[in-house]
C-alpha cells in the first residue's frame, strides 16, 4: 500500500514529542527495555541490558542518522519511543528500515503506541525510506491490530523464531510501502 498518513496528535497525556539523547533518555529507555525483556515476547532477550549498552545503542543512532522519537509528559516523564535501523545490513537494502515501538508500562493502553507509530512513519517517509518493517510477536495481537489500522500487511512469518518463557515464539513480519524516494539509485 502506497499512501501518506495523515499528521499524528499527541494524545491528552503527552506534552510534547522529542528527540531523545543519551544525556536524558538512556535510563528510561533502558527501563523500558528491561521491562519488556522481563515480562513479554516484545524482546526476545533473557538477561536485562546493562546501562553501560546504551551508550553503543546511542552512538549507533546518531552515527546512522537514525531517529529516536520520544514522547514526554509535562514534568519531562518519557511516556514511550520510537526508533527504526537497518532490516539487513546490505547496500541495496538502504530503503528500507525496521522499526521499534515501546511504551512505558504505566502508560499503555492510552494511545500513545499509536501515536509513536504515526511518528516514525512520518519521520521515515520525510528521509525517503521506501519500505518500513516490523518484527511482531505472533501473540501480539494489540501490536499486529495497531499495524494493520496503519496500514501495515503480514510479510510473513518465521515460526518458531524464538524460544521465551518455555515456549517457542512465532515472529511475523509486517511492512508498509511509501511513494519515496523518488528518485532511488544504486550503489
């Protein structure tokens, strides 16, 4: 599907919408992250992340030019993130990024993945990335919904890509196209 979505708002709860740094957003993004390697199939990680990884997670962003979209509240609280990476790490795959959604676990259910999602899909239309990809958790069945309303497709699925929690893991790959760039070149 080839589209432009329309410009997201940030629900009643967000005060504004940042660009996350290290300096201010390494623990709670850590937090997150550790949240989710503990208590779902959103990470498919065992060990909690160190503090000392954020700073290489980091540096890779800004080295790569790869966003990382923050929403705040107002006393500064992030909310939730948004980022996108390399889907393969190959010349010819420049276009296309696979992108990560999470929100803080107190603020779930208010629209905020959403909105974070409207955000990195603007964001990777505006850098001329033509496909935009997400690995979800075949049991995520809210993910998947907030994916297909945005008008991501199944791509597939890898079953048994994981092994969490004592069972396997089904991960299925969803993607949405965009009309950019429009001029693309090789090499």
């Amino acid at each position: 599907m080839l589209d432009s979505p329309p410009r997201p708002t940030l629900p009643a709860a967000v005060h504004h919408q940042v660009d996350c740094s290290e300096e201010r957003h390494a623990e709670p993004i850590l937090a997150i992250f550790n949240d989710a390697i503990a208590h779902s199939t959103a990470l498919y990680d065992y060990v909690p992340r160190p503090r000392s990884a954020m700073a290489a997670w980091f540096a890779d962003k800004q080295v790569h030019g790869h966003p990382v979209i923050g929403l705040e509240d107002e006393g500064g609280e992030l909310l939730g993130f948004a980022t996108y990476g390399p889907f393969r790490p190959r010349p010819a795959n420049k276009y296309t990024m696979e992108h990560s959604v999470y929100v803080a676990p107190a603020h779930r259910g208010k629209g905020l993945g959403r909105t974070l999602l409207e955000l990195i899909v603007d964001e990777a239309q505006r850098r001329d990335i033509h496909t935009l990809v997400g690995g979800i958790d075949l049991g995520n069945a809210a993910s998947i919904a907030l994916h297909e309303s945005l008008g991501f497709e199944r791509a597939g699925v890898i079953r048994h890509a994981g092994f969490k929690f004592g069972r396997w893991l089904d991960l299925a790959f969803y993607q949405r196209l965009f009309e950019v760039p429009r001029h693309p070149v090789d090499g």
